[in-house]
C-alpha cells in the first residue's frame, strides 16, 4: 500500500497532534507520509523522537482563508497532499484543517468520478443500532433532488465498504408518509424510490438519526451541517448538566457520582467526534478524508486507520461502481 | 378572562388526560371550557369526580385525518374551540391534536394578522442560558426570506411577552459569518439585519441552540421541525443509554447509580417536552397553542398555564405591533 498522505499542518493543535497520530499509525503498521514545511516537522519528529518520511509544502491554508484561497497557494501543504494523491504516490489524503479548502482541493486537483454532479461529505453519528451515516455533511447547501440521490447512492458504497450489509437509505423529512416534506425531499422522494441500489426505506425524521432507524440518512448539506453540530452541542450541554447535577447535589449523590464516573466517561467518548477519527469525501478521483479541527494524537489516529481500512475495502471503485448503476437505469 | 377552550379529544389519551389537566388547572383559578362530545366528557368528569363547562361538538379529528379535514368535519372540535374564541366567548384555545388540522382549523376560522404572510409555531428548547425559542417549528417547510424576518417579529413579541428583555435573534446557518448559508439564509441575513424592532445577532450554527447564543433562532419550518426531533430524540437515546451502563456495571457502579438517580430524573424532567406544555401559534387572529399528542395531565395543565399567561401578557396585540414595525419601515 502507497502511504497515506497526511496534512501536517491542518487542524488547531498542528502539527504537534499530526505528527504524534502518525507516529501512532506507524506502530500499527500504518504508511504515512508528512505533508508541510520540512524543517518545522523534522523538528517536531525529533522532539517526538521518530522518524517519517516528510514531502515539503512551504504554504498552508489557516482557518482565516477561503476555501477558494486553494487556488492562490498553489504549495499549500493541502494542495500537496492531493497532488501525491492525484500521481498515485500516495493512497489517501487525511487533513484536520478547513473543510472547504479542503474540498475545493479534491475537486480542483483530482475532479469528480464520471456521473457525480456534487461530492458529498458523509458524517457518521452514534446510534441506538450501531451508526448512522449522514449525507451530505455540509459540501452542498442547496441541492438538486438528483443529487440526494447521487448521495445516497455513494453512502450506500462507503456503507458496505464499511461492512453494512444491504444498507438502508431514509430521507430526512418532516413526516413518514410520502407526501410530507418541502419542495426538495417531495422531488427527491420518488427518484430514491425507483433507484437502481439503493435500498431505499422511505422518509425518516429528525428522531430517526439517534434510534438508528436506517443506516444512511440523506439530506442537504445545510440541513445535514445544522444535524452535525445541533447533536454535538447537545451531548456536550447534556454531560455538562449531568456533571453539574451530580457535583451539586447532596453528599450521597456525589459519592454516587465517584462510583459512576468510569461508566458516564467511556459513553462520553463514545459521543465523542474524534471516536469517529474523520469523514469521507465521496465523489472526488481518491481517498479524501476530512476530521474535525479539535482533533487530538488518537483522533488523528483513528482517521488515519479509517482511511487505511476504506482503501483496503476499494471505496473509490465502490464509488464509481454505486453511481455507474444509477446511470445505467437512466 | 374568558375561558380557555379546551380540545378535548385532541391527544393521544384524550379525552382523559384533557379532562385531567383542565380540572387541574381548574384548582389554579384558570377558567377553562371542554370542547367535544358532551355525554362522553361529562362522563369523564364523573369519573374523576369533577365539575366543568362543556361545549358540544360531535365530531373530532384524528391522526389519520389530514389537515385540510377540518373544511369537512365542520363541527369537529378544534373547529368549535376555535369559533369560541372568534366569537370572544374563549380567550384562547389549546389543543393536544393534530397540529397540521389545528393549524388549518387557526387559518380557516380566525384568518391571519394583517401583514403576517403565514402564521409560525414557535418551539421551546432548553439551553444553557434558560431556553431558546425557535421558529418556525414546522408550520412552513419551504420559506420566503421575508417570512423568516416576521417569524423573528413574532418570535420577539412573544418572548417579551415571557419576560425576556430586547430578546436577541440568530439566524440559524452553518458559518457565524455572513456570507455562509444556503440560499434563504443569504438573503434573509439583510432584510433581519435592517428590520425594525428586531434585535438581530448574525448567524448562529446548531451547536448555539443548546449553547443558548441567542434567545431566539429563526429558520424554515423543515428545519426546525428536523431540529425540534433530533433534539427529543438524541435526549431520548442518551438517558436511555446512561441508564443502560449504570445498569449493566459492576455492583460498585448499580450502587453509584441508585445515588444519583434522582439528580439525573430532574435533568431529564428538565429536557421533557411535556414540562413545556405548548407552542404558540404566532400570526393568526387569537392566541393558540399545540402541545405534544403524547401529553399526559400534567403537560396540559402546562399548556393550560402557558396560554393563560400569553393572554395576561397580551400576547395577540404584541404581535400585531411587531408585525406592524415591520411594516411601518417598508
């Protein structure tokens, strides 16, 4: 396996926490390659004491850019990696940095797989039957009935690529029945119905996401990003109101606090956004995963390995093979 | 005060829990007339060994009915609640049932405030900072950008009307910045920035709902429809998945969790829909609110309070001012 290109500067604790994520991969038996200013990684390699192979990009894209800045700096440490990715010397590219520069880089640099209008960002979100997998995460804010469809079709290849067997497909709506929704689900609605693979449940509601109903959720990119950070924000007040109710209380509810506390904090993590290391970017000619700027070493860490089983499962052929299918029926 | 004409056979377990948290609020001083099938509701209140005014209406709708039903069932009644009020005999209505029949039955029978384009049902979601009210909850799926200006004008009224002083409004997008957001976000940013009488924020993302950024957040009524489950039924999994691991653990853990159960029981009272009783219907010649079909007793008394102090506070005349600041301007 070629090694999987890394952003050494993306994300908020870079590249202190990309460089250790790496190392952490290596043990595993993870080939990584760092992407960025030599000299500054060489540093922190010593400081961390390992070694990793380092491909120098002198620029990088900070969160104060526009995700069109990708276009004027051209060595940006992202456009690198999809350079590497784009000439086959590496098989994935990992970045914790912007989203949409991130995105604007895999299009601009390796383009859309034949047959795909918009590539999806695909969110995966803790349920009570495992996982579910949301699309779009935020690529596309206003979309086209066709490309929920699109959407659906590419989730449904990352799905089985991760092991979900026959997975299903709801439409995120405001209602069961058919003819409950707003103008884009009531469109997209009988177009997943007669799609060639896609195994398609029907509308979903927000209640859906959590109790696991389907296995992929397909929405818009504006409605999916509200679904991202409403449930993240809600977990963190809800842990927050649980640790100030029990700190608060009487001494008996604090003893039980003591007593609780290793079972609350291993539901925390699996809460937790790094749990989940980084989401695909499905559409584009590669590999492309995208984690949250926050990440630590183990985040970083899990994006690396979700990114090294995907290429192992041939995402991007399952890609091509998903939307390839719904083109034939057209 | 006129009394507040109750559905009594909308809900879930109507007519009992109606009948139930009408006697209730009886007990509070708060007047309330049952609306529906005399015999059956004087049956009722036999039964719970209660006295209260009846209004006869033979017919009722079910969930299985559809909205635009009450044009056909005309002595249904949500109908015969809202001629109450059109007629000034009630000084509100409360209904448990269907909300898509109660808003049609609103529209139908009590018209709209002039220069409201469509009436809004405005949420209530716990947050850091107390609560956070959101609008529209679901009564528009698709919105114009001016829609969204007056959901903030009647959002704004009804939350002065709560005691909240120059209540802050977000606009709910996927960036803080304004140039981030769909379509309608793009172009309703403008209009609620150069509104009068509109304390407006800026955008806010789905993690400030929670946070309580701002007091009000307005958006489509798909998407807030979205948000109001997700919301519900995130709290739903995370409780049921704490009191999984209390109870799965080792006996040092059960016993931490006998300890703090009655602090997590509060918390999670605190995150029941039922203890918000009702959303107001905002934009229609009379004050209405629609609770939860689920609710018990307690949730209508709830609803009962609520649409007794909306009264107090003159909530119909604030919004009508709000709405015609608006205007004013134009």
């Amino acid at each position: 396996m070629k090694p999987i290109a890394l952003d050494a500067m993306g994300g908020d604790h870079a590249p202190k926490v990309t460089v250790e994520g790496a190392l952490l991969a290596q043990k595993q038996g993870i080939p990584v390659v760092l992407v960025g200013p030599t000299e500054r990684l060489q540093r922190e390699l010593a400081a961390q004491g390992g070694h990793l192979p380092v491909v120098e990009a002198p620029e990088h894209i900070t969160m104060q850019d526009h995700a069109t800045d990708v276009r004027k700096k051209r060595r940006a440490s992202i456009n690198v990696c999809m350079e590497l990715l784009r000439r086959g010397e590496a098989s994935a590219v990992v970045s914790m940095g912007h989203t949409g520069a991130t995105l604007a880089s895999a299009l601009f640099n390796l383009g859309r797989i034949p047959g795909v209008d918009r590539p999806t960002l695909l969110i995966e979100l803790p349920s009570e039957r495992g996982r579910t997998y949301l699309a779009d995460g935020g690529a596309n804010v206003d979309c086209r009935p066709e490309w929920l469809v699109q959407f659906a079709a590419m989730a449904t290849a990352y799905a089985r690529a991760q092991g979900v067997e026959n997975p299903s497909v709801g439409l995120l709506s405001i209602g069961e029945e058919e003819e409950k929704g707003n103008d884009l689900t009531l469109r997209a609605f009988p177009l997943l119905k007669s799609a060639a693979g896609i195994n398609f449940y029907g509308n979903v509601e927000g209640r859906d996401i959590f109790k696991g109903t389907t296995d992929i959720v397909v929405t818009d990119g504006y409605t999916g990003n509200v679904v991202l950070k409403l449930s993240e924000g809600e977990a963190r007040t809800l842990f927050g109101w649980i640790r100030q109710a029990l700190a608060e209380g009487p001494w008996l509810t604090r003893l039980g606090a003591l007593l609780v506390r290793p079972a609350l904090q291993r539901l925390r993590e699996r809460m937790d956004p790094a749990e989940y290391g980084a989401m695909p970017l499905l559409g584009v000619e590669g590999a492309v995963f995208i984690g949250h700027g926050s990440a630590d070493g183990r985040a970083v860490l899990s994006a690396l390995r979700k990114a090294e089983a995907s290429i192992q499962a041939g995402l991007v052929e399952r890609v091509r093979e998903g939307i390839a299918r719904l083109e034939e029926v057209r």
